[in-house]
C-alpha cells in the first residue's frame, strides 16, 4: 500500500481515484458510509462567480472535470450547465458586480450583465427589486448524493481498496514516515 485516505467524502473519494489512476495503491477509510458527511448535505453547486480570483484556475480546471465525469466515472452524476445568476439590489453592488467581471474576464470567465427588462424577461418567478445581475452561463450543479459513491466505485475499479464503518482512532509517525 502506497496511500491510506481518511474519509469518504468528495476530497477523500476523488483523491483515491486521482491517486489510483496514477498507479497508487490506495486504502480509503471511512467511519461512517461513502458520501454520508458534509459532501450529502452540500447545495451541489458548481460555481465559478463570485469567487476570489486567485480560486478561478483550480474552478475552471473543476468545471471541467464535471464536464467529463460521466465518461471519466461511467455513470451519470446529473452534472448540468445550468447557469447562475447573481442579483444586484443597488447602485454600489452594481459598480462591485461590474470591477468583479472585468477582473475575472482574464481568468477566463465570462459574465453576461443582465438589466431589469432581461431580468424579468429570461426569469419571470423573480421579483421587482433587483436593478441587475450577471449570469455565469456555463456554471451549474451536480448531484452532491452521487458524486463520492461514484469516485470510490471508480477507485475501487482500479484496485483501491474501499473501507467503510471504521473509524480512525489514532495516527503514528513510523519510522519510514
Ligand atoms: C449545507 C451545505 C451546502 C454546501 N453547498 C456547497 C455547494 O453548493 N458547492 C460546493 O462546492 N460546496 C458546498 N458545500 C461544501 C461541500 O459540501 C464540502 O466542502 C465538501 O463536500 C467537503 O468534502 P469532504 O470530503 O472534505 O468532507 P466530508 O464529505 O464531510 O467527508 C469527510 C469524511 O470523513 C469521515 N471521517 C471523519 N473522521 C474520520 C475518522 N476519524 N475516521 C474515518 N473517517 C472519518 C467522515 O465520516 C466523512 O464521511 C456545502 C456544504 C454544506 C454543509
């Protein structure tokens, strides 16, 4: 064994299969079951906007794993491109709204500013306040329910072992590290 990973969540189950397709030999122990900590009480949002900058490489790099998770994990994880709308209620969230898309355009995110008219136009359920918004079109949500069991069947696939129900007491430096 080469790796043991502590939890079964997204971080713990995607850093198995990540490992594992590199050739790792990986353990991945969990207390509990795959999936059944803060991963499945998650809004499964998949978002770019809003984010600091310095966050932007590491969401694209994300946004596009999801793009290929169903051929990258053989099933469908409900990943969809829905987009996200951020609303803008006054003059000085409208001038932030603006800063923040000129800034991110070299990050490769592309903000659409929507004005009143649209608002109501492209989202009728909404109410009168806002006087504007940017919608990030490519973001989306996936399925916070299947993302973990996914990665760890995957994992598991490419011989990883999966442990659930044990919890770790305990961690030791050996000698060897
Ligand atoms: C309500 C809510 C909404 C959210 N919405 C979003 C969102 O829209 N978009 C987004 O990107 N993020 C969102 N998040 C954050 C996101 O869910 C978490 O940051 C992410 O899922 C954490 O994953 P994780 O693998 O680190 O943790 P977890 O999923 O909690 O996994 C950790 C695992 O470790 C196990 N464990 C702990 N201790 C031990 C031990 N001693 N031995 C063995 N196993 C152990 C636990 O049982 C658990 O299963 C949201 C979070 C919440 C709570």
């Amino acid at each position: 064994m080469d790796v043991i990973v502590l939890g079964g969540g997204l971080m713990g189950t995607a850093s198995a299969y990540f490992l594992a397709r590199r050739g790792a030999q990986v353990t991945l122990i969990e207390r509990n079951r795959i999936g059944s900590g803060a991963t499945v009480a998650s809004f499964g949002n998949i978002r770019r906007t809003g984010r600091h900058l310095s966050q932007l490489p590491l969401a694209q790099r994300s946004l596009r794993l999801w793009g290929e998770v169903e051929k990258m994990l053989g099933r469908d994880l409900e990943f969809r491109a829905t987009g996200h709308i951020r609303l803008i209620f006054d003059e000085g969230g409208l001038a932030d709204m603006r800063a923040y898309a000129e800034a991110a355009r070299p990050w490769g995110l592309e903000l659409e500013e929507l004005g009143p008219r649209e608002i109501r136009a492209r989202f009728p359920g909404l109410g009168p306040e806002a006087i504007a918004a940017s919608l990030s079109p490519h973001d989306g949500s996936g399925n916070p329910r299947l993302i973990a069991p996914a990665f760890a069947e995957a994992a598991r696939r490419l011989g990883a072992a999966i442990v659930e129900d044990a919890r770790v007491e305990q961690i030791q430096r050996t000698g060897s590290g």
